[in-house]
C-alpha cells in the first residue's frame, strides 16, 4: 500500500536533490511530477497516521474522495501544466518542486496548523513564481497581502486552540457542532479571510490584478488552475466539514461570494487586455465556487471547479504565450490571431465556452447541476446572481473569441488580410496539451457519467452536507 | 428511417462537411446542400412517424406534429439557402467552419423542436445560438455577433431560470408533465410564463430585444442572413407556442384580470408584438441596406406571429402558424435575392443599384413575388396568413391589435417597393451594364421557393390540414376549409377564386402590353441638368430619401437602442468602479477592506 505522505516528501527530497544536483534539475522536475501523477492513480483511501501519534494528538493525512479528487486533479494539472513549458522553466524547476509538495500536503493534510504550514510553503513558491513576471512591486504586494493573511489564518487558530483545546479537524469539527456558532464567528471569519486572500473572495484580493496580469505560459496557468483549485480545496474542506458556520456567517460570506462573482464579471467586461480578461473572470468563477461550498453544496462545488481549472489552464496558457511571443495580449493587436493557429484556436474557444457553460462540454454539465443543486437548497436569488454573471461572462468571451478569430473593422468583411502582422508562435507541446484538456472538456460534455461517477464520490462522503440530488441527465428523476 | 438517425446523421454530416471542405471547399459546399436535402426528404416521408421516441446520449427526443412542422420550414430554407454556400467559399474566412457551423446549427433546430424534455430543449437552444454566433462575425460585422449573442443569452438564461422553476416545483424535466402543478397556482404560472418566453420574445426578436435583428441579419454573410431571418427566428415561435400551449397559459391565468377575454399577462405580451409591427414597419421604410430593410421586416413580421400564437384560437392561431411558413420562404427568397446582387455587385446599398432586372430577370421575379407575399398581398401566401390573423383579431374584438396589423400592412407596401423600384427597376448604372445573369445553382433554389410562395397562396389546403393537425394536438378547434374555400366567422376566403381574379388583370395588362408601342431604352447617363453634364450616376438616382416626408413624421422619435445601450455602458462603467474601489496596485486599500469587513461582520455578529 502507497503511503500519501510520498506525494509530500518525494517533491521535497527531489527538490533538494536539484539543487545538488543543478544540471538535471527539469529532468528531475519531469521525473517528480511523473512519480507523483502515477502515485495518484495506486492510493487507497483511509486515514494516515503521521509520526506515530494517535489522532487528535498527532498529525494524520485524510485521503477521502474530497482529497482524491482534489489531488487527482492537482497533480494531473501539474504534470500538463509542466510538460507544456519545459524550456520555459527559467531554473523554477526547484520552486515548483516544493510547490507540488505544499500543495499536496494543504489537500491532504488533517490538521490546522500542519495545514497552516503547507499554506506558508505553497504562498512562498507562489511568491517566488510570482516574479518572474519582473514586475516585482507586485510581487511584494502579494507577499504583504499574503502575509496578512496567513497571520490572520493563524490568529483564528489560536482563538480556537485556546477554546477547544485541539487543532486537528475531524476533532475540532465535532467540538464546534456542539457550541452555538454566534459565539464562533470571530475566530471563523478571521479563518475565513486568511483563505479568502488565497481563494481571491472581494474585497481581500487586491494582489491578484497585478500578479495575474503578468504571467507568463507557465506561471499563468500554474496560478489560475492548480495553485487555484488547492487553495479552494482547502477552502471547501474547512467551510464545508471543519467549521460550522451559523446562519448569520454562512449568509454574510455567500453574499461576499455572489458579490465577488458578480464585481469579477463585471469589471472583466470592460477589459479589453486578453489576461486581465481572464483574471477577472478567475475572481468571479473563485467567488461562485466559494459561495458553492459556504451553501453546503460540496459536490458541485468540486465539479465547477474542475470545469474552471481545466478551462483556465488552456486560456492561460494561450494568453501567456500570446504575450510571450508578441509582446502583448492587446485583444485589438491580436484580431485573427488564430488564423494561423487553429488547433490551439479551437482549444482556446472550447475553454472559454466550457467556462460559460455552454452545452456540449463539461462546464455545461457543471452549471446544470450547480443550479439544480442551488434550487434545492430552496435559494432563489443567488441563481439569479449566477445567471447574470453567466451573461455578462459570455458577452466578453464571445467578444474576445470573434476578436481573435475573425478580424477587420466594423463593416468590412473579415479576410485573412487584417489578421494580426504579430509573430505568434505556439509550441507543439503545449498544442498538444491544450488538445488533452479539450479533449477532457469535451469528453466531460457529451459523455458526463465518465467524469461524474469519478466525481460522486467525492460527494458522497459529505452527504450529511451535501443533499443528493444530482441532475442524472435522464430528463430528470 | 427514422428521426433518430436524422438528427444523428445531421450532427456526423457538420464534421464529414468541415472534412470535404479540406479536400476541396466546393464539394463541402455541395456536401451542405445535399446533407440538408436529405433532411427535408427523410422529414416529408417520416411523416407517419409523428409520436415516436428516442433518446441519444442522455436527451430524450419525441416527435410531435407541431416539432415536424417547425422543423420541415427549417430545413426548407437552410436546404434552399445552402445552394448558395459554394458561391462564397472563396470569399470566406473560414469555409471550412462555416460549413460545419451551417450543418451542426441545423442539427441543434432538429434537436430542440423534437426535444422532449426541458434540459434536451435548452441543450439545443444553445447549440444554435453559440454556433450561429460564430458564422455572424465572417459577415461585415464583429459587434453584431456580440449583440445577439448577448441578447440571445439573456432570453435563454432567463428561460433556465424558468426551467429550474418548473423544475422544483414538479420535480420532473419532461415537458409535457412538467408544467401540469402550475395550472393550480396562477401567481407562480405568471412567473414561468414570464420569464420562460423571454428566450421567445428575444429570438423573435419582439420589442425591446428587437435590436440584434438588424444588426446580425444586415451584417451576416450573404448565404447566413436567409436562414437567421427565415429560419432560426422561428425557434422564438416555438418557445413562445410552448409558453401558452403547453403550460397551458389560459387555463391557469383563467382567473386574472382580462382584456376582451384575453389575460392581461398575454394582453401585455401582445401590445408588446403590436409594437414590434409598428415599429419594424416604420424602420424598415428608413432603411438605406436592403438587408437592413429585410430585417426590420422580419421585426415587424414576428411581430404578427407572436400575436397569432397568444392568441391560441381557431383562426389566428392557424393564421400565425401559417404565416410562420409563409415568412419563412418569402424572407429567405428576398434574402437570396439580394444575395445574387450582392454577388453580382459587390453591394447591398439601394442608393448604389439600379436597374437590376435588366440583367437578372428572375432574381427580380423571385423579389418581387417574395415581397408581394411579406407585404400580404394576394394572390401570395402572406395574403392568407395575415387575412387570417386579422380576422381572428376582428372576431375577439381587438381593434388595437387589428390595428397594429392593418398598419403593418399597408406600411409594407412602403418599404417593400423602395428596393423593388430601386434596386430592380429604374436606371442600370454605367459600371453594371457588363454584369452576368445569375449562376444556375442560384436559380434552382429561387424558382423553387417561388412557386412554393405561389402555390400556399392559391391552394393552401395541404399546408393547412397540418396546421389543423397541430390545432387539434393543442387542444383547440382546427381551421375549416371547404374545398379551395377557408371558412372563417364574418366571412370566407376562396383563394383560388382571387388568384382567377388576379390572374385575369394580369392577363389583361399583358395583352395591353404587348398590343402598345414598344419602349425605349435610354441609358442613364444619356441626359443632361441645365446644360451641365453629371459624370456621378449616384447623383440621378432616386432611391435617396424616398419617403423624405414621412420619415420626417417620425425622425425625432425615441431609440429603445440608445437606452440599451446605455445600460450596457453603465455596466462597463461599474466594472471601472469596481477596479478601482477593490482592485488596487496598494496593499494599504485591500487592508484597508479587510479591517471594515472584519469590523462589520463581527460586529453584526455580536448583535445576534
């Protein structure tokens, strides 16, 4: 049997080893995320005790469905993510080693503090990841707004170290099920807005514009997709299981997250820079996944978020390479972009359909059962919220997909001839890359049961949470 | 062969299309055509199949009398329109992909009129309208595919949120059992109704979401326009026949407030397709685009269509489904028309044609038998379908609408011949008198559609037997016909007899004709303006400010487009705020956030 705790310590071990050992560092890195990738796929589920200490004394690893999902997804993404930009590593290969340990170890962890720990790891290598954009003033900022919130992550702790008298989570979830949760609200939202500065809920995620909006191929979609979809992981873990939330708190912070949803969308439309486009759309698709697990919905939680980090990989690392190799990611200096670069065109706009939710690819099959599963928890306005953003996102989508596919100005035909002069070059690997996660997309769209019943159950341990109503596609049950 | 391989075969048919286009773009071009011909075949001879049942995947399928009909006009005018493709392969940005686009959005029609359940019906609602908006930008315009796309969003959206609704209170999807507890509660029924049309309303393209009409009919690509303008405007219909037929409205709004015996929410809808005549009448006189001008008729003809089916009686109702029929081919004709133009010239704008019919006969015969049925006037099928309606209007007593109808009526005959004069007729211009007649893949299709157009209007027994069909499966009385002669409550309607009439003044005038002196041709430039010479054949033409006076009536008159507008920029307004209230390069701002969300929260907390 595969101990988990490998998916931690083997990154980390080949990370030190790759500073031996400079030269055959991206070897290293590719060997690492390989190992981790077919660990994923040999786990058991249980619960691992760490260091010998009986839980809640010790540390443990909880590999449920929730963390097998979560995992699955991170190091699949990871593996993509690193194939694609191998020359583009830039000597990372170090950084995104410990990376892939930290954010392991926050899905996996069964411990605040330990979790506390994984949180500083992976925050540091983002910090890190975060310069290679150059800007370095907004790398700083994030580490500033990084570190406040970890310090108020950590104030929470102790405010509940201090009460209850432990720090492991399936313990302290039963000790705080027993106390009114008015009394709890401090130390919860001061926990709450320690992740939220990660999870880039409003109004604590002012770093996010000017980290997101330099990325490049690879650090891009690192950050929008896998850094993204741990950090909500731990976020639906805790808000979903770990802490109760009273009604007043739960109402408070869904209507922070429908509003982040809505402020993300909006301000993504008048945009017209190709990743300050989807940077914002990031925000708003992190504030509806929020709001999705503060309401107790985990399952479709799990599946919009799979939807906008398979989908955001792609569109990332479009826009990063668009940047990369033109210089810029003007939407208007980019007009017929993908003239010459159909294959990763098509990738590029089955994303950004998937991410609106359109029918045909998975984000569709996502927004259904995002909806049903609202209607049933008997919550009538924040669909509406959903669906607004859902117009609003789908205008600027729709307006960049015709930008980069067809150019000219208005009221002249499209032709080849005003396509951008600007020299787009698209690596095949990362063509092929996009072709994979499309493929996914579509795969996810027509034939839902596949991605589904892999999905179920990493719902089906929370069902206390989590009332089963799946939208079975049967024409309803 | 059943409906099943159909719709299958369709959705193969887009990807063995996008395939041939790679071999060679006017076999794919071909491929599109014959594709669709097939459709329409295997849709007139699976007739007696009407009732069965499929599912594909996970979306189940039935096929009702009313989903037949909707999809044979569909088919009908993408298989004529598909003539057309191979013409502007080489002008295309990506004839590949439109090949493909054309044949997968005429699978989604299949898909959704035979859908049946909700989440089937939305699935394929918005495979056309994301496939669709993808060929709208190869056209003249980029904004034009955001706009419909945008507004087509915000139709289907709100009909999701319906669907969920409908959802939670029934607990079923299937859409013949899903709205049965609504008849129970009118409050929650008004709710559904109303936002479930909204889809509808938008598609149609009714008042105020008219706006997209215009803008992605003018701009699409030639071979694009006749199918959004005949054909996918219908699928509004067919929500908008699903909101009162299948809920069923006036059964459940039975006890609410009525207007000569029509429910007010109905009532309100109807003022709203009354708007839609006048108005798509009055723009379309204004127009300077002959595609522009086509559109607006569309607007103003949906607009009838809309009426007819909320009015869900024996005369109207059948009125409307007929004229769904009849706008459909006659649309498409004129589109096509001034596509073998366009072609031909290069242009749509009036001012810069002329004189046409001297070089293409029978593209001005099908425009002008095309027109004559929009405008409704004998012996075209548009005659019937609006005669019809109007009677049905008269009989319940809505004078306001009857109105709206005679208006939009006699407006036709305005905007209608300003083309027919301007682009058809009067003076050929220097740079046109080489042009070649049209291509004989552009004339198989026009003929065709002509002599449907002529043949509905003179014996439209068979077309309305089916509209009985589909009167009798929606519960209510079926239109009567004695022989050629339709039976209607103050008075009857022998269509043949008309076209006897017709055919006699016409017979009459020929002969007048040919018995009087031939006339002269004078080229265009061959005059002269107090003794200056005018070297700018524009400057003779007519067509400038046609109706100058009239248009003058109503040049001051308020834009429902502006105001969209402004809200559509008071959003992007709101997105700058936002940025700059939340989203600040200084981490003081966001702490800043942080401490006043602290702050409040806790302390609204403590409260409790």
């Amino acid at each position: 049997m595969v101990n988990p705790v490998l998916l931690i310590a083997l990154p980390l071990l080949l990370a030190f080893v790759s500073i031996v050992f400079k030269a055959y560092k991206n070897n290293l890195l590719v060997f690492g995320t390989l190992l981790n990738a077919g660990l994923v796929l040999t786990l058991n589920k249980g619960q691992y005790i760490i260091g010998g200490f009986q839980p809640p004394f010790g540390i443990n690893l909880v590999l449920d469905d929730f963390a097998l999902t979560g995992i699955l997804i991170i190091n699949g993404l990871f593996l993509v993510i690193t194939l694609m930009s191998l020359e583009k590593l830039e000597g990372f290969a170090s950084v995104l080693l410990v990376a892939l340990a930290g954010l392991n170890g926050l899905v996996l962890t069964g411990d605040l503090f330990n979790l506390f720990v994984f949180l500083e790891i992976t925050a540091i290598t983002a910090y890190i990841l975060s310069s290679a954009s150059k800007e370095y003033r907004y790398a700083f900022n994030y580490l500033v707004l990084g570190t406040l919130g970890s310090g108020l992550y950590l104030f929470g702790l102790i405010v509940l170290y201090a009460v209850f008298g432990t720090l492991n989570m399936a313990d302290l979830s039963v000790k705080m099920a027993a106390v009114d949760a008015s009394q709890l609200v401090l130390p919860s939202l001061l926990i709450f807005i320690g992740l939220a500065v990660e999870v880039k809920i409003l109004p604590f995620n002012g770093w996010v514009k000017g980290v997101y909006s330099g990325t490049n191929s690879l650090v891009g979609p690192l950050f929008a997709s896998v850094y993204a979809a741990g950090m909500l992981f731990v976020f639906g873990r805790i808000f979903a299981q770990v802490i109760p939330l009273g009604t007043y708190l739960r109402t408070s912070l869904v209507v922070l997250g429908a509003l982040t949803l809505l402020a993300g969308e909006v301000a993504a439309l008048s945009k017209t820079r190709i990743r300050e486009i989807l940077l914002y759309s990031s925000i708003g698709q992190s504030g509806l996944i929020a709001a999705l697990f503060l309401s107790g919905l985990v399952f479709v939680a799990v599946m919009q978020l799979v939807n906008n980090a398979l989908s955001k990989a792609i569109l990332f690392t479009v826009a990063g390479q668009m940047a990369d190799s033109t210089g810029t990611d003007e939407g208007e200096e980019l007009q017929g972009a993908f003239l010459e670069h159909k294959i990763a065109g098509v990738g590029f706009t089955i994303a950004a359909l998937s991410l609106i939710g359109l029918p045909l690819f998975y984000g569709f099959i996502s927004k259904m059962n995002l909806l049903f599963g609202i209607f049933y928890s008997d919550n009538y306005w924040l669909p509406v919220v959903i669906l607004l953003g859902t117009v609003i996102e789908g205008t600027y989508m729709v307006r960049l997909l015709v930008k980069l596919w067809t150019p000219g100005d208005e009221g002249i035909v499209s032709e080849k001839a005003f396509a951008t002069e600007r020299p787009l070059t698209i690596q095949s690997s990362k063509v092929m890359g996009i072709v994979v996660l499309s493929v996914v997309l579509l795969i996810g769209g027509l034939l839902p049961a596949v991605i589904q019943d892999n999905l179920t159950d990493s719902g089906s341990l929370l069902d206390e949470v989590t009332p089963a109503y799946l939208f079975d596609l049967k024409g309803g049950q | 062969m059943t409906f099943d391989i159909v719709v299958i075969l369709m959705f193969l048919g887009a990807f063995s299309a996008y395939l041939i286009s790679k071999a060679s773009l006017k076999a794919g071009a071909y491929a599109t055509t014959v594709f669709s011909l097939g459709a329409l075949a295997v849709l007139l001879m699976g007739r007696s199949e009407i009732g069965s049942e499929f599912s594909v995947l996970f979306m189940n399928f039935e096929v009702t009398v009313i989903g037949w009909y909707f999809s044979g006009v569909m088919v009908l005018v993408y298989a004529m329109t598909s003539f057309f493709n191979s013409f502007w392969m080489d002008k295309m940005m990506y004839p590949g992909s439109y090949n493909f686009l054309y044949l997968f959005s005429l699978a989604g029609t299949l898909g959704l009129f035979f859908a049946s359940d909700l989440i089937t019906l939305f699935i394929f609602w918005e495979v056309v309208v994301w496939s669709s908006t993808f060929i709208i930008p190869m056209g003249k315009s980029r904004r034009a595919a955001v706009v419909y796309y945008t507004i087509s969003s915000i139709g289907s959206m709100a009909t999701l949120y319906g669907i969920m609704l409908v959802y939670r209170i029934s607990g079923t999807l299937v859409i013949q059992e899903a709205f049965v507890p609504l008849k129970e509660d009118p409050l929650t029924a008004t709710v559904v109704f109303v936002i479930f049309v909204m889809a509808g309303l938008t598609k149609i393209g009714i008042f105020p979401f008219h706006i997209w009409l215009p803008l992605a009919h003018g701009s699409a690509p030639h071979t694009f326009s006749p199918v959004l303008s005949g054909g996918l405007v219908k699928m509004g219909a067919f929500i908008a026949y699903m909101s009162v037929a299948i809920l069923p409205a006036y059964e459940a709004f039975e006890g609410s407030l009525k207007i000569m015996g029509i429910p007010l929410q109905l009532y309100f809808l109807m003022i709203l397709g009354a708007i839609s005549i006048v108005l798509g009448t009055l723009m379309a006189i204004k127009q300077e685009d002959a595609k522009k001008l086509i559109a607006y008729s569309s607007v103003a003809n949906g607009g009838y269509i809309l009426i007819g089916i909320l009015m869900m009686d024996q005369l109207s109702f059948a009125g409307s489904m007929m004229h769904l029929f009849n706008h459909a081919i006659a649309s498409a004709a004129a589109f096509l028309a001034i596509a073998v133009v366009a072609y031909r010239t290069g242009t749509t704008k009036i001012s810069e044609l002329g004189g046409m019919i001297h070089r293409m006969p029978l593209t001005y015969l099908t425009y002008l038998i095309a027109i004559i049925s929009l405008a409704g006037i004998p012996p075209m099928g548009g005659f019937v379908s609006k005669w019809l309606i109007i009677q049905g209007l008269a009989d319940r007593g809505l004078m306001f609408m009857a109105l709206a109808a005679f208006f939009g009526s006699i407006g036709s005959f305005l905007y209608v011949f300003r083309p027919l004069a301007a682009v058809f007729l009067g003076q050929l211009k220097p740079e046109h008198e080489h042009l070649k007649s049209e291509p004989l893949m552009m004339k198989i299709p026009m003929v065709i559609l002509m002599v449907l157009i002529l043949y509905f209007g003179v014996l439209p027994k068979w077309l309305l037997g089916i509209i009985g069909e589909i009167q009798v499966a929606a519960g209510i009385e079926p239109v009567m016909m004695s022989g050629n002669t339709i039976l209607a409550v103050n008075g009857v309607l022998n269509t043949l007899n008309v076209f006897m009439i017709f055919g006699f003044g016409f017979l009459i005038s020929l002969i007048i004709f040919l018995l009087m002196q031939k006339s002269r041709r004078v080229g265009l430039m061959d005059t002269y303006t107090s003794a200056e010479f005018i070297y700018t054949p524009e400057l003779y033409h007519y067509a400038g400010a046609f109706y100058a006076p009239f248009e003058r009536l109503y040049q001051n008159h308020p834009s429902v487009e502006k105001f969209l507008g402004a809200i559509a920029w008071k959003f992007h307004e709101l997105g700058t705020v936002v940025n700059a209230l939340f989203f600040s390069h200084k981490p003081a701002v966001t702490v800043f956030w942080t401490s006043v969300i602290l702050v409040m929260i806790t302390l609204g907390g403590a409260g409790i």
